[in-house]
C-alpha cells in the first residue's frame, strides 16, 4: 500500500525576510545543544517525528548519527519548557553560504503552545549568524528547509508565518508505513 506525499520547498534569501513570532513567555527557553550526542539526537527525532511519520534515521547506527552531528556547520537548537525538552531545530550548513533547517518540530505534548513559532523564528536567526560560530564559513545567503503532507497540520502556516516563501512542489508515491512513534502507545497529540 501507497501514500501520496506533496512536498513544499520553501526558502528565506535574505535575513529581513525572517517575520519572527513572539516568545511564548519566560517559561521556554532555546539552547543551543554544543555537545554531539547521538543518544539525545535520535531521542528528539523519534520523540517529535514518531507521530508523522519521520523514520530515514530510525535505522542509523550510532556511527551514522555521530557523523551527521560532528559535520562542521551542524547545530541543534533545542526548546525546553520549563527545564523539559519541548522540540528541536537542526541547522546544517552547505555550501555557497547556504543553511537547510534539516529537521524542525515539537514533542506532541508541548504542540499547540505558543512554542513552534517561537522555535523556527530562533532556529531561523541563527541560520541567519551561523556564520559567526564557525570561522572560515560563508555568510548565509539562503535559509531553506522543506515541509510535506506528512508533517503536522499546522507546519506549513508557521512557515509561511515565519517569511518562508515556496520555490519548489514536487508530488510522489511512497509506501505507507506504521507510524513509530518514540515507544508503541506513546502520545498521539
């Protein structure tokens, strides 16, 4: 059995095109994650992926996942309520001062407050001055990332939200497969 899956690609060319939402309050704070932890990686990625569908990492080794974090001009930017991860922003640099936002989201139990919007208005800025943080590196020229179908209802709104703004449409088959969730039974939203 198929699914059919629309992806949008969406781009930034400029850091005033960045229309940043506003802070949920002093209980969220971002961080940014300086120690590569494959452990605390995969965690944020099957905490927040598991209910759409995210699995092209669920099978990396640990070696695939230390490598993907030690790149040069990769960062986690992690969101914590109240001392608790609430969701993450992975930058990675490419070339010609290019940034891609490879992964962005929440944990279901903290979607719906306040704090995704927040999350990609910081994770975007620091796209934006990742630059600054490793010598020898281009200024960012373009912010880019990509959304689809499977992703949460409400992604694409915040991206546009946020001054993203659609270069590419592309629609394909792809199998369906159970979702997988951080454990079975977890929280579904």
């Amino acid at each position: 059995m198929s699914i059919t899956v629309t992806t949008w690609s969406l781009e930034q060319t400029s850091p005033g095109d960045l229309l940043p939402a506003a802070s949920p309050g002093e209980h969220v704070r971002v961080t940014r994650a300086e120690v590569s932890s494959p452990e605390f990686s995969r965690f944020l990625y099957a905490s927040v992926g598991g209910d759409i569908r995210w699995t092209d990492r669920l099978g990396w080794t640990y070696a695939q996942w230390e490598e993907a974090l030690s790149a040069r001009g990769t960062e986690t930017w992690v969101a914590y309520e109240k001392g608790t991860p609430a969701g993450y922003v992975e930058l990675q640099a490419q070339d010609e001062g290019v940034v891609e936002i490879v992964y962005f989201g929440l944990i279901p139990g903290f979607r719906g407050r306040r704090i995704g919007g927040h999350l990609l208005s910081y994770g975007t800025s620091r796209a934006w001055d990742l630059a600054d943080r490793w010598p020898g590196r281009a200024p960012t020229k373009r912010v880019w990332l990509h959304t689809c179908t499977k992703d949460g209802e409400h992604a694409m709104d915040n991206y546009l939200r946020r001054g993203f703004k659609l270069f590419d449409t592309k629609v394909e088959e792809e199998p369906d497969v159970a979702t997988p969730g951080p454990w079975p039974g977890a929280h579904t939203g």
